[in-house]
C-alpha cells in the first residue's frame, strides 16, 4: 500500500463547505482500490488568519508544505480582505513560485446531465496547459508620482526555457489525447513578447511532426471557445492568457463550480498543488449550496498524478453518473444541497465499488 502525505489548505468561504466531504471522498476511494492511502495535515490559513496575523501564513509555511507529496486547497480570498492581490500573492501564488509549480492545466469538457449555455449539441473535450510562473504575472515593474502624473509599469517577463518547457509539456499531453496543440498568441497587438512566443511556438512544433497545429489571436480564441469548443485538444497559452481562457471554459461547460485545475511542479522536488477554480463565492458562502464538483474533480487530477489513472476515471464517471441523475446544486439548476451531493456520489462509489 502506498500512503500520500496531504496538506489540506480548505481556505476562505466555501473552501470550508466543499472540502470535508471532497476528504470523505478520497477516503472511500482508497477503502475501494485497497493499494492507497491518504494522511492529511490541515492548515488554517486563509484571510481570517491575515487578519488575525497580519499574512496569509507564518514565516516557516511554505517550507512546512514543501515536506508534503501533494497540496489540497479549497478556495483564497475573501472582500474583508483589501487589496485583493494580498490574499492571491500572500497565499496561491506564493505556494505555486516557491514549490516551482510551473504548469497550470485546467480541463473542460462536456459533462453527461450538466447543460452546456452553448447552442452546440457536440462534445468538447480540452484541456488548457498555462505557464504559471512568470508572463504578464511577473512582479516586475512598480509605480511612480502621484496624483495625475502617477506612472504605473508592469513588465512582462518571457523566458526561452519557462516558454519551452510549457509548450513541450502541452505537445506530450496531445501525443497521449488527439495530436492537436492550439498557441494562443496576441502577436499583432503585443510587441515583443508575443512573437516572440510565436518564434518558439514554431521551433518546437518541428519537435513533434506528428501532431497537428494552430495558432489563434487571444481575442478571436476567446471567441472559438464559444462558437466551437470541439475544434479544441490542448491549448497552450501563457499566464495571463491561460487565466481567462480557462474561465471561459468553466463557463462553457456550465457553472465555474464544477472545474478543475492543477498546478504541477516537474522536477519532483516539490509538492504539486491542485485548487478547483471557483474560488471562495462570498455570495453563496454559510448557505449550504455550493457545487462540490469542482473540489471532486479536482481530486480526480490529483489521483491521475500519482498514477492512480483508474481510480481517477472512476470517480469522474461516478460523478457524471450522479449529475446526469439529476442531483446538483442550484448553481446547475438542480435543488439540491453541498451535503447530499456529496452523499449521493459517496453511495455510488461505494455501490460500484
């Protein structure tokens, strides 16, 4: 049996509400395979503890995680807190710079019983690879003056080796999915680094002769997500650009509360991090409503990265099962609460199982 050490970071709002039962659900995963377990360590940090502390964790934390194989988070930020870059950077970005978690993938496809706001009636099934450690997210840059002479600068950072690495990246996953990468690029907008990001877009694509490419303008990508999902295998865009086009894709697929995304770092030194992307939702948070989707999902990544593929598929089927019988939240149309979704997908595996 091998056991995976987890550090759970539940968060902000309804980080809190989705995570116990996202834990119950990994349990009964482990009781059913039999060959895996789980040891979690729970941390409390969040925007209640920036205010109790003043940061958003103690001095040592990021070295406490880097002792885990993988970190869980529900969800950051909360409008008490303000700023809301003190939260984002205090907390997410710093665990994925510090644990060098330098791709970002977030999938999207078409989920049985979840109804897409799409005209389309075909599947979509893609999956977005962000480069998550520098771009138009670099630090770089800072402010001077004040009043109507103030000057803000913000200095987008491309790298030859982090460009490369997320662009190889994204050309293996398609080698195993349908031999199809798409660059997202703003060349005729963007100066300097975005042709840049064409130029080694074009020498890696020589890599791979095998697998069939595009390149779009981020606008009209934008735009393709909407009119024609399907066209779509892997996207391999750059920090900023991935960001959005990955909100689009929840979006698309129905509700931001059922997508995924993990943060992975390469060079096994460090924990990877895997955080759905709905974030904490103060407007429904205490309510008891929240999609717990996304939190579930997101812990099918985590198992395909330790290699538990099988055990990752079957809970994302066991989850369509579920929607597709009609028990959601009202987020999807349906009625039902955080609680009993969970119940119902930890009756299904256990029945299957």
């Amino acid at each position: 049996m091998r056991q995976f050490d987890i550090a759970v970071i539940p968060g902000d709002g309804i980080g809190k509400e989705v995570m116990p039962g996202a834990l119950k659900v990994l349990d009964t995963l482990s009781e059913i395979d039999g060959g895996i377990k789980f040891q979690y360590k729970e941390f409390p940090w969040s925007c209640d503890y920036y205010l109790e502390h003043g940061k958003m964790l103690p001095d040592d934390g990021i070295d406490q995680l880097k002792s885990f194989e993988a970190i869980f988070l529900g969800a950051i930020g909360l409008p008490k807190v303000v700023p809301d870059h003190v939260a984002l950077w205090g907390l997410l970005i710093n665990i994925r710079r510090e644990c060098e978690q330098v791709i970002n993938l977030r999938p999207a496809k078409k989920l049985k019983g979840v109804a897409s706001p799409l005209a389309t009636e075909e599947d979509f099934n893609f999956i977005v690879v962000r480069e998550n450690s520098e771009g138009e997210y670099s630090q770089v840059g800072g402010t001077i003056h004040k009043g109507e002479e103030q000057i803000a600068i913000q200095s987008a950072v491309f790298t030859k080796k982090a460009t490369e690495r997320v662009m190889r990246y994204a050309f293996e996953l398609a080698k195993k999915r349908r031999n199809h990468v798409t660059s997202a690029t703003k060349s005729n907008g963007i100066y300097h680094s975005m042709p840049f990001w064409n130029d080694t877009f074009e020498d890696i694509t020589k890599e791979y002769p095998g697998i069939r490419t595009e390149s779009n303008h981020i606008d009209a990508l934008s735009a393709y997500f909407i009119t024609k999902p399907q066209h779509f295998d892997v996207i391999v865009a750059s920090n900023l650009f991935g960001d959005i086009l990955t909100d689009i894709g929840a979006a698309v697929m129905g509700s931001i509360g059922i997508a995924p995304a993990a943060n992975i770092n390469l060079n096994g030194k460090y924990p990877s991090m895997f955080e759905p992307v709905h974030g904490s939702a103060p407007d429904i948070m205490g309510k008891g409503i929240a999609n717990p989707i996304g939190q579930l999902w997101t812990a099918k990544m985590m198992l395909d990265n330790f290699g538990f593929n099988e055990l990752g598929t079957f809970l994302l089927d066991t989850i369509e099962g579920v929607l597709e019988s009609g028990i959601k939240t009202p987020d999807l149309g349906g009625k039902r609460s955080t609680n009993e979704v969970i119940e119902e997908v930890l009756l299904r595996l256990k029945r299957k199982g």
